[in-house]
C-alpha cells in the first residue's frame, strides 16, 4: 500500500471488504427430479431430469440463465436434455458419485467464458472407487449453445473423503478444497488460466474416525471454513491468497452419536448451521471465542435433514429425506428461534421429491468493494496534498467532485475519493476517507534542574520533548544535534525544534545548577536473616563522610560507622543510612532485610491405614521461609519436592512404614518430623481360564483356587451372589470381588463365559433378481425351543428400511418404499426368545450388492 504525503504522520484506521456474487447458482437441480428457480422475485419449484441420493450440482450463466446440471456421472443441458459426450463422466461405466455427500461441483474455468470445470467424487459405497476425484470439462460454445462434453475420466486424486467444496482466490483462481483419508490434511488445488495444478496446498486438519461423510463449507466473505466429521463441527480460518487453511478449533463435539452431516455459513458470516438426521443446530460465530460459539448451540427444529445451502434469495434450505418440500430458513442471519424457521416451507412439484442432497455450490466472487480510513495530523501547514492510496486507477470523484487522483486542501474537515482498480477477472471499488485537522502548540518551555542538594557530580542528561508523539529535528545552543545532551556544570542550556519552514521554532530551556564534587554514599549488609541472628552492617561510603545515622526499620537506630542489630520479630524492614561530610554534603541510602521466624515443622495425613495400591495424602505444615522438603519413605523412596501444601504417595507392597519429613528453610534451621503407615495385602483371587457353553448344558462351578480363611473374607459376585461358589448356566462375563476384613482391601477377577451355538447369517446379499441371493434373511434359526423372533434393518443414518417377525418370511430384498436403495453397508439387529424365557440378540452389517 502507497502511501503520498509528505512532513505529515499517516495512521491507518480501518479496512473493510464488501464482494458481489454472480448469478451461478440461480437455478438448482437435485433429489428425484427436483429443481429451484430463483431467477423471479420469489422462488419456483421446477422439475428436471435427474434422480440422485445425494451428489449433485448446477450452473447458470451470469445473467442466471440455467446451463446445465449433473449428478457426476451423467451431464444435462438446459433443455433438460443429456448433453453430446455426457455420460459416464468417470470412465467407470457406474455411478459412483451419487450417494456421496458433496459427489460432484461445478466451476467456471478462469480465462474463459465458455468453459466449465465439472468434478466428481467417488463414494464409501463404490468400493475401490472410494475417494477417487475425476475431472471433466463442458464446452458451452458447442451444440449450438447447449453445450457438449470436450475432455472427461481425468483421474486428479485418490483416498479422499465425501467433502468437496470450491472458492474464489484474490489471483483470478480459484481453490478447490478437499480432505484427504489417509493423512489428515486439507488440500487445495490452485486453478486459474493455466489449468489445475496438480500440486495441491497443503494443510493439517482435525478429526478422527471411520466414517468419511460429512460437509465442508466456506463463508460468504472467504475468511473462514467450517466442516463436519464423525466426532464433531471444526472451524478453521481461510486465506484466499495462498489456499491455506489455518487455527483450527472445535465447534461442537456433543453430537458423535447422532453425527453431523450437513454445513451451511449464513449470508452475514455471523451464524453458523448444522445437521443430523434428526436436528438442525445453529452456532452464532460473532461471539469470536470458540467456547462461547459452542456454549452458543440452539436447537432450531428435530425434523429429518440432509444437506443445508444457501440460496441466492438470502434465506437457507434444508434437505427432507423423501418429502415433497423443503425446510427454509427465512431469517439466517438472526440468532436462535428468530431465525424464522418453517418445516416444509418450499413445497416441490407433484412427483418430485428431496432425497439426502442439495446442490454442492462453489462459492464465487465477481467484485469486491474496499474501504479506508486514513487520519493526518498536521503542524503549521497552510495547505495539504491528499492522493488516492492505488494508483493507476479510473474514475476518481472527490466528495467535492474533483476528478483527479489527487486534492490540494486548506482547512480541516472530512475529505474522500472513490475510484477504480480494473482486474481481469474481480475489479475492486476503492472508497479512501482523509481526516484533516490543524494543531496548535506553544512556541517556547523552561526546565529547571537543581542539584546544589546532592553529592554526585555525574553527567546530567538534559531529554527534548516529543511535540505530540513527534519526533523533529533537535539544534541545542552549542550547535550539537539531537534530542538527548548530557552536561556536568551549572549553566543555561536551550535546545531548537525545528518543525517546518512555514513555522516558527520552539525552544526549550534548562536551568543547571551543579555540585562541585561526586561524594558516593554506602553500605553492604545480608539480605536475609533468622530471628535472633545478629545482622551486621559494613559501612562502605566515602572516608569524607563523618556522620552518620542509621534507621533498622523497627522504631530502632544507631549512630555508630559499622553497627550490629538482631532483629525480635520477622519481617521485611527497610534500613536507611543518612551520611553528611560537616553537614556541607548529605546524602541518603537505603536496603531492605527480610526476617524470618522459626516455624515448628507438622505433618498430618488423610488416613494412616490402607490397602497395597491406595495412596496416602500428607500435609505438611510450613511457611513461605521453607525452600524445599525432602520426603524419605523406609521402603526405599526418597524425594525432594518445593514447598508444597499437599504431597500424595503409594504403597505397593504390605506392612507397616516410616515417613520422615525434612524442611530446608530459608534463614532459620532445618526442622524434621516423623508419621508412620500401615500397608493391608490385598486378597489373591483366581478364576481359571475363560470357558464356554451351550444353551441348555451342563452349569460351570466357578469358585477361587486359591485357598482363603471365609470367616475373613467376603465374597460378592457380579450377579449378587455373595457365596463362595457360583453355578453359571448362560454365557456371559463373571466377576467376582473378595474384600477382607477389617479395612475392606478388595481384589477383583474377571472370567468369560462364550456361547458356542450361533444362528447362521450371511454377510452379503445380491438383489437383483437372478434368483440366487437375492433376500437377507438367517438360514438357521434354531426353532427349537424358540416362542419368538423379530429382525430389523437400518442404513446409515439410522432409518428403519424393513422389519419382520415371522419365521417363514423370505427376507429384505434391498428396497424402502419400492425404491431400490443404494449399494453399501447395512445394519441388522435379530431377536430371539426362547420358551424357558432366556432371551438371544444379534447386531451387526449386511453388504448390499448390486
């Protein structure tokens, strides 16, 4: 930054950025044939030709007009049509982007106007596509100007997870954001005019876990990115200079069982939004420390949620899992229920519905807005030269209309220009604002320094002022130059600030008087000292000096050259020595003693008995005048710690020990006490190894091998048994605690018991109507003996998809509603009682293949 005053002090005040969005995202395309057009002054519901669970994205020109519209794998026009070339964008011959959270995104090639970027995501459910990126590239000049596929199946990176998003750089670039699986790093691919460089920028992320899904969001004013994980929100903060993503801290991390899934800034920057699939949230982020943003959660509505976006109206939408309509957000920007939320406020078309995803938007700025504040302070000028901060520019208009970079003025007041700075590809509104004011000062100052009452005749260092926090160029009466002077004679000394040739010069005088000769008084004594110890003081002053009067500090003194004084009473006392040579010279020195007090050494302990493994908590009884206490234990430990008011230690073996205690003290002796310990063993249990049996079998005795006195014991087992002996008849994890008496030292072991009769479930399942494999059901159900049985299964986000509870059922054959679900993992929990009342369960994951 440039900045063309000359003899004046420029203060930069404050910088603030407005941006305009284009029109990109004006139309939306996503769920089973869903669309948005927010081209008119409200909103309209409008149907396109694309199904897909969760990956999708949308591009319009930048009058708002739709281009086209994708799901990853195939691309349609604006007509509604499959573009020339759009299909099969990945090259894998299967859609792998539709069930990934942010699957695909659009983004304008830079340096072209017809040219578009279009990425696609790999989901956990493609299996050995998982996390791959792919790249293709549309054409609008072609096909008569719907536009046709050029390049596809461009393979950019692999191992990533389901979050994608884009941003615009200050470099007529743009970022693509990514998150790696494997190294727990940001990546940020730099494209601009020459392509996409294939050397990301790097930067460390947080986050743990397994699953992969979750979002990733930038805010409106490219500052800050917030993303969602299996164990949490993370906020981060941006720099659309160099890509790098910075000083991560953690949102919210209250939510691992139910995770977040979708992220969404509001328009303002100042709120933040998450959702489950059960909840959405809403953080206020103006409140800056991250702990006051967590404290700051409020539940906007429990409702069934997807992704969350901002639209182009300024309001947000949520995704509603195979419902006609979407959640709205009227009011983003305000905190808590003011928000303005409405459940299914934007109802879509008949035969359309929203699936788990919304369009993954690329956040792109097309201008900004700069403004700057400048203050001046000027001295004696008649006149100023304010310039524009940039230059070259275009356009410049002053607040009194002039139009040229530059402003000649003659009295205070406000002064601004608005102006130009043309770029390629984001032009930059500059607003300057100047505030001018004159200042006065006085034209002449008298310092008067007097030393006829000391004894020292060392240089005198005489300071010029700073006029207002300036500095100026100092002329002193001798010719020297510079603001400092240093003199050793009585005079009268003057010193010229020069200010400015339009002004006058300001002086300022000192008026010396001098001693004739430098006399040192003083004395040396120790610092620290015990009650009672005598303390003397060795006089070290000049041999001139012949009286002397010494203060101790406590009401006493004396008047002798090299006294001796024991303080009654500790304490810090201030000792001064007031020295004359015949009353002509006087001079006067002072130091400080600190008296300490012999303190009686204690030593109390929360308890004296315990059990082998416990700990003893000591207190010791000191003052602030102990250094250091050395701890020795007589089973072999000896440690030294500082002053410490608690010290804890453990025993681990039995018997009964002394504790010795000795405190090193400042001043006074060393003082030292004694405490002894009594250590009870704990009781030796053994179970046995684990072991195993079946239902209906033969019990298994449990009991102790090792021999103990019952009478001295007692014994408590984890099903409340308190005997000695435990018959168990069903798997299951046994402990047993022996306590003995008469402290309670108690010892616990643990032994498993396995069932080894299992029902038979398969892991896989294929439904596709080849007739082999084609239901999830178990093949074996152990019917003997059974009175009930149910089986229930899940997807991902917890939604019950089939449940039965008839033996004779075929089994799941992989759909929700008529609607072929994805392939991918599922979740099964089977129930099974039995006539003699016990009861079996089992969970675990069915893969669904297609």
């Amino acid at each position: 930054m440039r900045f063309c005053f000359t003899s004046a002090t420029i203060l930069l005040l404050s910088c603030c950025c407005c941006l305009s969005y284009g029109q990109y995202d004006n139309v939306w395309a996503f769920g089973n044939f869903a669309g948005i057009n927010f081209n008119t002054s409200s909103p309209v519901p409008v149907t396109t030709q694309m199904s897909t669970n969760e990956g999708s994205a949308s591009i319009s020109a930048p009058s708002g007009k739709l281009l086209f519209y994708t799901d990853g794998t195939t691309v349609w026009d604006g007509n509604n049509n499959i573009m020339p070339n759009g299909t099969n964008l990945t090259g894998t011959g299967i859609n792998i982007t539709a069930s990934t959270t942010q699957g695909t995104l659009i983004v304008p090639a830079p340096g072209s106007i017809t040219q578009y970027y279009v990425f696609s995501l790999g989901n956990r459910e493609s299996s050995i596509y998982f996390g791959k990126l792919y790249y293709s590239m549309v054409d609008m000049a072609l096909n008569n100007g719907l536009g046709a596929v050029i390049t596809k199946g461009r393979l950019l990176d692999s191992f990533l997870t389901e979050q994608m998003t884009a941003v615009t750089g200050n470099e007529c670039n743009i970022w693509l954001l990514v998150l790696s699986r494997t190294d727990k790093i940001f990546k940020a691919y730099n494209i601009d005019r020459s392509g996409i460089n294939a050397n990301p920028v790097v930067s460390l992320r947080m986050g743990e876990g397994l699953l992969d899904y979750g979002s990733i969001d930038v805010s409106p004013d490219r500052n800050k990115v917030a993303f969602t994980w299996i164990d949490g929100l993370f906020l981060y903060n941006f720099d659309p200079d160099f890509g790098k993503i910075t000083s991560p801290s953690i949102v919210d991390r209250s939510n691992r069982d139910n995770h977040y899934y979708g992220i969404c800034f509001s328009p303002d920057n100042t709120k933040l939004y998450a959702t489950s699939p059960s909840q959405l949230v809403q953080f206020d982020l103006s409140l800056k420390d991250t702990s006051a943003v967590t404290a700051s959660k409020a539940a906007i509505n429990a409702q069934t949620y997807g992704a969350v976006r901002r639209g182009p109206d300024g309001k947000v939408y949520s995704a509603n899992y195979l419902q006609s309509a979407l959640h709205v957000i009227n009011k983003p920007d305000l905190a808590g229920t003011a928000c303005a939320f409405v459940a299914n406020g934007f109802p879509l078309p008949t035969g359309t519905q929203s699936l788990w995803g919304l369009p993954n938007l690329a956040t792109i700025i097309t201008s900004r807005t700069i403004y700057r504040s400048q203050t001046d302070t000027i001295f004696c000028r008649k006149s100023l030269l304010l310039n524009a901060i940039d230059t070259p520019g275009i356009n410049y208009i002053w607040n009194n209309s002039t139009t040229l970079q530059e402003l000649l003025v003659d009295s205070p007041g406000v002064y601004w220009v608005s102006y130009t700075i043309n770029s390629p590809c984001m032009p930059t509104q500059c607003v300057d604002t100047f505030h001018v004011f004159w200042d006065s000062i006085p034209r002449s100052k008298y310092t008067t320094i007097t030393n006829s009452g000391s004894c020292k005749a060392d240089s005198i260092a005489m300071q010029a002022s700073n006029l207002n926090g300036i500095d100026y160029d100092y002329t002193w009466e001798d010719g020297s130059i510079g603001k400092q002077r240093k003199i050793n004679q009585t005079g009268i000394y003057w010193v010229n600030y020069h200010i400015d040739s339009s002004c006058e010069y300001y002086v300022d005088t000192f008026i010396i008087t001098y001693p004739l000769k430098d006399y040192e008084l003083s004395f040396e004594a120790d610092t620290l000292a015990c009650v009672g110890d005598p303390v003397t003081f060795h006089n070290t002053s000049d041999e001139l000096f012949n009286n002397f009067q010494w203060s101790y500090g406590d009401g006493h003194g004396n008047t002798t050259r090299n006294p001796q004084y024991s303080y009654t009473s500790a304490g810090t006392y201030e000792v001064k020595l007031i020295g004359s040579i015949g009353g002509r010279c006087v001079d006067s020195v002072i130091s400080y003693i600190t008296v300490d007090s012999v303190f009686p050494l204690g030593l109390q302990t929360d308890r004296n008995i315990i059990c082998v493994g416990e700990s003893v908590n000591f207190f010791p009884n000191t003052d602030s005048n102990t250094l250091t206490l050395l701890w020795q234990f007589d089973d072999g430990e000896r440690i030294t710690t500082s002053n410490v008011t608690r010290y804890q230690y453990a025993y681990a073996y039995s018997g009964t020990f002394p504790v010795q205690l000795m405190a090193y003290n400042r001043a006074c002796p060393d003082t030292e006490i004694t405490d002894t310990v009594e250590v009870y063993p704990l009781p030796y249990i053994d179970l046995g190894a684990d072991n195993s049996i079946c239902l209906y079998g033969q019990p298994i005795v449990l009991k102790n091998k090792v021999a103990l006195q019952d009478d001295a014991y007692h014994y408590q087992w984890n099903t409340g048994d308190t005997t000695a002996t435990l018959q168990v008849y069903h798997y299951g994890n046994y402990s047993l605690t022996i306590t003995q008496k008469p402290i309670g030292c108690s010892n616990t072991e643990s032994i498993d018991i396995v069932k080894d009769c299992n029902i038979d479930i398969p892991n896989t399942f294929t439904p596709n109507g080849d007739g082999i494999n084609d239901f999830f059901f178990p093949r074996q159900l152990l019917s003997e003996g059974m009175a009930a049985f149910s089986l229930h299964i899940y997807n991902r986000w917890g939604v019950k998809l089939y449940q039965t509870t008839s033996t004779d059922d075929i089994g799941w054959d992989g759909r929700y509603r008529r609607i072929d679900q994805p392939m991918g993992v599922y979740i099964y929990h089977i129930d099974v009682l039995f006539k003699n009342g016990n009861k079996e369960a089992y969970t675990g994951n069915v893969t669904l293949i297609r």
